[in-house]
C-alpha cells in the first residue's frame, strides 16, 4: 500500500465525516448562532473566558492530541495496520467526535458545567462524587506518566566518560529552551491579544514571528538538564498553568502551540507525499497479522490501546471543564469538538502511515530496536519518520530534528498541563457547596481554602509528583481501560442529557454498549492476571499485581454504579421533563453582552 493513497483516502473520510455527519448532529441537537453562550453571559476573566472560534479550537485541539494518537495506534499495529486504520476512521467520525462535540455542547447548554456536575444533575449527586474522585486519580496518574514522558525527551544524554554529550544531547536541549521561552512568551503574547486586540491575520503574524524567534534562540542557547531538575521545571511550570486565569497562560500557549503542530502535520504531509514521488511511501508493516497477538485479542486490546486517536474519555474532561467556558458562539462547538477531534484521528492516520513506512528501520511496538541496535519508541519511530520527510523536501537535517522532538514533547506538554488545571477543579467541586458552574468560586468557610486555585492545584501535584518517581508504572497499564471506560460514562450521561432535554440521542446508543462492553471486558481480563499473577511472582511482582488488582476492581465497581443509575435514568425519565437550564449571568457578561440582561440570581 503506498501512503500517499491511505493519506488522502483518510483525509477525505474525516472530512465528509465532519461535514456532513457533524453538522447533522448540529441540527439534530439544535445548535443556536443567536444562542449567548456561558463564555459570555458569564465572563470572569478567569474561567469563563470568550475567545474566537480558533483560539478555542487551539485549547482543545492541543489540550486532547496528548501521546495517544501517536503511542496508542503505533502499539496498535501489532494487528496489523488496517484494523487500526479502520477503528481511527470509524471511531474518530462516529465515537470520539461526536463524545468530544456532546460533552462540549452539554455543558454549554447548563451554564458551563463539568462533566461531574452534569451528571448530578441527571442522575444524583452519589454518581457525582463517585466521578469525582475517579477523575482526579485519573488525573494525578496522567500527570506523573506525562510529566515522565516530557522530561525524559528533554533530559540530556551522558557521556560514557562522564559528563553530557552534547552532540546527542543538543537537540533535547534546543527543544528544553524552547518550552520554557513558550511560557513566557505565551503570556506575553496573551497580554498584546488583550491590549492590542489582536485577532485575524495580525495575531497570526505576530504568533508565527513569536515562534520563528523562540526557535532560534533555542537553537542557539540549549539547555543540558538532568531528569530530575526538568521534572522540577515542569511542576512549577504546572502551578501556574493550573491556577492561573486561563486567558493569561494557558489559552495564548494553546494558540501557539496549536500552530507549531499544524505546521508539523504539514510537514508530515509533504513529506509522505515527496518520500512517495521518491519511491519511498511504501507501507512495508503487514497489514493484518491475526486476531491475536502476545498482547491478547483484538477485542478489546486494538480499542482500550488506540485511545486518543479514535475515542478517549479524557477528552471529555476539556470539552466541559474548560472549553465550554471559552466558546463564544455556538455553532463555533462544531468546529471546536467534533472537528478537533477529527484532525486528531487525522494525526493518528499519518502516524500509522509513518510507522508503515519506517517499519523496515525500527520496530513499531516500541520494544524492538532500530537497525544500528539503538532501542525505538513510538515518539522516536513518528519523530524520525517526519524528520525523515522534511530532509526529503529541503529542510536542515538539524533543523528538522529539533522542531521533532519539540513537538513530541509538545504533544505530552500540552495535555499535561490541561489535566493539571482539570485535576485542580475536580479537587474543588468535590467540596463544593452547590451544583453551580461557579461553585468552586465560592469563598464562605472551608471553600476559602479548598477552593482556592493555589492551593487546590499544590494539592493535586504533590501526588502526582511522588507517583512520577515510579509509582505510576505499577498502575499505567490500567490506563487505557479506564480511558476508555470514563468515555463510555460519558456518552450513557449524554444519552440521558439529550432524553431529558428532549434531543435526539439514539446516534449514542451504539457507542454506549461497545464502549462498556469494551472497558469491563478489558477490567475483568486484568483482573483475572493479576490474580495468576499473584500465585507465582516475586515481592515486587505481587505488590504490583495486588495494586492494579486493588484499582481494577474499584474501575469495575464505578463504572457499574454510574452506568446502572445512568441506564435506570434513561429508562425512567421524560422526554424533555429537565429543559436546559435558564442562562445564568456574571456582572461583567452584563456588562460586555450587547443586550438587555436579567438581574443575576
């Protein structure tokens, strides 16, 4: 199979995907232009903050392309490329755009609410702490693994004698400076939007030429750092990004960032495209190899392992936390959900393709080695394989390798800092004092405190921080199941948001029962390892098994409890017996809003 023909095969699915079935769901679900969405209505300038409709996309688009699109379908190919190719398409259009669009529009729909507090409201407030802790382990654990994973890109690399070798370190370090130049300047950057009102063709320019400026000063002054001092960096870096107002930091990065990694897809393209003039695009990976490999059957290891490329639950977790809050138009949903997510599957397709084409060179499960014995990663296998393209059409073979491993590092980055801020404010909703969107603002007794964003966000990151040094490892292989099952929680809750509000959901019913069926399939095979695994291993081996046994059946319990009350409600419940919630107004909505609005309540 050549690339160049799965690629553009690819790109025209998930674009008749988004244009057609996303904007059937739009109308399906009654999508409003003249709605005034939260962002709006109830600006703060800390949260509920509105932006144009690709500022926002940049939030999500590089909030959710975490590892996962590139990790989780390169492992995947141990079934052979095309059952993965087909899940990325079919999943992408059908699972994990309309997941990212629902939860995004639900959440518009109720005043900017989190995924936990939607389902208070439409099936009880057990469901919704039960969530709540769920999400914020969920969380801490990503946290450790992707604060692991960035570090490990940017730390550099000893010298046999001692000391660092700089010639295999300098790319790492080029790529360090650049991350932290992105801080600040990000936050400069932020300041000129709001000061200059910048929008249009002049906040572009002026993002690219932040850019260009970043890169080459990164190139002249790396950063040779150790493992430990980078995590150090990265968990004050994570302070200010999970507290701090969201337009000040986190929204001007994600705009920059997003740039920086549609260029790389860019690159990706050309080069697959010049690699396949040259002869060279040539998939080389089988293409099916069984239903069955060590790894265990292809239901449900492809599904819980390609996570983010086609369906990931995560996802839902940005969609209502946070960009719900930032959206300022609602037909701007579609683009931001349903289509973020179709680019996703889109970076997922090009990574099959790429690890398809390498497969000659580097091993793509990652546990392989390339040719000249130097042990391969999916990251190294995606990074290289792009490298590889862009020396094909031009670009300095330096050049091409540093921009590489600052997107790569981007991709963990960028995810990691969203969940982060998530992890943040499920910390607080926990203890808050209502089902408000706004409830974690509410400064009377222990929410002074508990909601404080500091110090909620300190709170999150010290677990978090002591899972990084290895705890992590002991659990991360329930990560995809658990992945996957907070997604299937998330379309049974919007199965029963759209019958309670009188929305067509039948489009939810399918995803509904594969995704349960997928996840506690998945649980209950890790289960029944760890328990063979705990009749013959060694100390560490036990606390291990015992660990993931312990976290494996507690998935189990969650998801049963939140999925038989969600089922009960959709059952029980009225069509359109709990209409979307009456609008909800801040003092500055009132005053920013061209129209009249109703006293706050």
């Amino acid at each position: 199979m050549n690339g160049i023909v799965l690629m553009l095969v690819a790109a025209v699915v998930l674009a008749c995907g988004y244009l057609l079935y996303g904007r059937w769901l739009s109308n399906k679900w009654g999508v409003d232009a003249k709605a005034l969405t939260p962002a709006r209505r109830m600006e703060d300038g800390k949260s509920f903050s509105p932006a144009s409709a690709f500022t926002v996309f940049s939030h999500q688009f590089s909030s959710i392309c975490g590892a996962g699109p590139v990790t989780g379908t390169i492992v995947a190919m141990a079934f052979g490329w095309l059952p993965v190719v087909l899940w990325v398409l079919i999943g992408g259009i059908f699972f994990g755009a309309v997941h990212d669009f629902g939860a995004l529009y639900a959440s518009m729909k109720n005043n900017g609410k989190s995924l936990a507090q939607l389902i208070e409201k439409y099936i009880g407030k057990t469901g919704r702490r039960l969530f709540l802790i769920f999400s914020w382990l969920f969380c801490i654990i990503v946290i450790a693994a992707f604060t692991s994973m960035v570090c490990g890109t940017f730390k550099y690399t000893p010298a046999e004698a001692g000391g660092i070798d700089f010639a295999k370190s300098y790319a790492a370090g080029c790529a360090g400076t650049i991350s932290i130049l992105f801080t600040f300047v990000a936050i400069a950057f932020g300041w000129a939007q709001r000061k200059f009102n910048l929008d249009g063709a002049k906040e572009f320019v002026v993002a690219v030429v932040a850019i260009v400026l970043m890169f080459a000063v990164g190139m002249q002054f790396p950063l040779y750092l150790d493992l430990n001092q980078w995590i150090a960096v990265v968990m004050v870096y994570l302070v200010f990004a999970g507290a701090m107002p969201i337009q000040t930091l986190k929204q001007p990065r994600d705009y920059l960032t997003t740039i920086m990694m549609v260029v790389m897809i860019v690159c990706a393209v050309l080069g697959i495209v010049v690699l396949g003039v040259n002869g060279q695009a040539t998939i080389t990976a089988p293409m099916f190899t069984g239903f069955s490999t060590k790894s265990g059957m292809m239901f449900p290891v492809l599904f819980v392992s390609v996570a983010c490329g086609a369906l990931s639950g995560f996802h839902s977790l940005v969609s209502s936390s946070t960009s719900s809050k930032q959206v300022s138009n609602e037909t701007d949903a579609v683009k931001v959900g349903y289509g973020a997510m179709v680019l996703e599957s889109f970076v997922g397709v090009l990574a099959i393709i790429i690890a398809g084409i390498m497969f000659s060179d580097m091993n793509t499960a990652g546990t392989g080695a390339l040719n000249n014995g130097v042990a391969s990663t999916p990251f190294q296998i995606f990074a290289a394989g792009i490298a590889r393209g862009m020396k094909a059409f031009g670009v300095d073979g330096t050049v091409a390798t540093v921009f590489m491993t600052m997107n790569v590092s981007a991709l963990a980055l960028t995810s990691l800092d969203a969940v982060a801020r998530i992890a943040r404010t499920s910390f607080s909703e926990f203890f808050a004092k209502s089902n408000d969107a706004l409830a974690i603002e509410d400064k009377s007794g222990a929410m002074k405190v508990l909601g404080n964003p500091w110090f909620a966000t300190l709170v999150t990151l010290i677990p978090g921080l002591a899972l990084t040094f290895g705890g992590y490892l002991a659990i991360w292989p329930l990560f995809g199941a658990s992945n996957q099952l907070l997604g299937g929680m998330t379309m049974i809750t919007l199965a029963v948001f759209c019958k309670c509000t009188g929305r067509k959901g039948a489009m939810l019913y399918v995803p509904v029962a594969f995704l349960l069926c997928c996840t506690f399939t998945s649980l209950v095979q890790s289960i029944m390892g760890c328990v063979t695994a705990l009749s013959a291993g060694t100390a560490a081996s036990v606390f291990n098994s015992v660990l993931q046994l312990v976290f494996a059946i507690l998935l189990v319990v969650l998801g049963l409890i939140v999925a038989v009350n969600c089922l009960r409600e959709l059952f029980a419940k009225e069509s359109g017996s709990l209409p979307d919630e009456e609008p909800e107004w801040s003092e500055l909505g009132r005053k920013n809003c061209s129209v009249e609005a109703p006293e706050t309540k």
